[in-house]
C-alpha cells in the first residue's frame, strides 16, 4: 500500500471511530431517515459540514479553538439549551403519540426547511464536533506532514459514508416502525439521548 493510501485509511478510520457514536446528530440523522424526510438534505448538510470542520482542522485552525474557550462556552450553552428542547419535543411525541403523522401530512416543503435548520444546529451548536473535527482530527492529521490533506480526504470520506449509511439504510426499519409502539420507543431514545447530551453541555459549559 503507498503512502497515500495508508494516509487515506487512517484518516477514514479515526474519523469513523470519532463519527460513529451515539449522539444527537447521529439519532437525528436515524429519525429523519427512518420517517425518509429531507433525507438527502440532512446527510448533505452533516458530511459537508464535517468535510469543512476537517478541512479547518488539517489547516491548522485547532490552535484558535484552544485559543478561545470562551467561544466554545457559549456554543456549549446554546447547544445545550437547543437539545434539551428538542429532547421535550421528542418526550411529548412518546406521551402524546399520533402527532408526528399529523406532521408528516403537513406542508412538505415546512417540513423540510423544520429539517435543514435542525440539523444545522445541531451539529454547528455541538461543541464536541470542533474539538473532534478541528482539534483532534487537526492534530493527528499533522503529524502526516505533507500527507495530510490526505488524511484529511479519509476522515471526510469516512463522514459521508457514515451519515450516508445511516440516513439512507435507516429505512430499513421502516417494517418493524409500521407500529406506533415502535416510534414511541424511538422517540423515547431520542429524548433520553437529547436530555441526557444537552444536560452534560451546559454543566460542562
């Protein structure tokens, strides 16, 4: 294998061991997938936005995040107020079932916009992604030396196969969510999942 190649390998790999966890991207991404609502947008958005916070990292731009922990702080905040709404919402759908069909025979294209501005800050207000993408992946990547835009092009390929994966193949699911038990134990994943990711930012903030 060249050295390119085993540049790129490493790059796909830490950047799917960062990317593949559960969080609230990633249970977004699931849902949106799982309902097939805008998901093209939102895995769109998720790789493009990692292929950008990478691209900040491999540039060296990690230094001015550890520079600023101030910045991180008041992401941290508003990331953490937005998930523990989200993570309500989510809660009232288990409570209240029945509203999200009501919601997907809404208006497709308010949907749609509901979906892209989700995503987008969810993963722009998620501190966790700059230091992961800019920092960590930024720092490993340097020690490639000139070798690590490469690194940098594994850890972005990696992304988009993943929310790809996981946006796309989540319609798998679509049999056994068929019943509303279903989607109440999902929407019930989600909540925990957002309450417990938003809780942990704004102590940690």
């Amino acid at each position: 294998m060249t050295p390119a190649l085993t540049a790129a390998a490493a790059g796909f790999g830490t950047g799917l061991s960062l990317i593949v966890a559960i969080g609230a991207q990633n249970a977004f991404v699931l849902r949106q997938g799982v309902r097939r609502d805008a998901v093209l947008a939102v895995v769109g958005i998720c790789a493009l936005s990692d292929a950008l916070l990478i691209t900040l990292g491999v540039a060296g731009v990690g230094a001015l995040v550890v520079a600023w922990p101030s910045a991180l702080k008041v992401v941290g905040w508003a990331g953490g107020a937005f998930l523990l709404c989200y993570g309500v919402l989510a809660a009232r759908r288990v409570l209240k079932p029945g509203g999200d069909a009501l919601h997907a025979a809404g208006d497709a294209a308010g949907s749609r916009r509901r979906a892209v501005l989700t995503c987008l800050a969810m993963t722009w207000l998620n501190p966790h992604v700059y230091l992961d993408t800019v920092f960590l992946l930024g720092a490993v990547a340097a020690d490639r030396g000139p070798l690590r835009w490469t690194f940098g092009l594994g850890a972005a390929l990696a992304s988009l196969c993943w929310f790809a994966a996981l946006g796309f193949g989540a319609r798998l699911l679509g049999r056994f969510l068929a019943r509303p038990a279903a989607w109440r134990v999902l929407d019930a994943l989600v909540a925990v999942t957002m309450l417990g990711l938003g809780a942990m930012l704004l102590a940690g903030a």
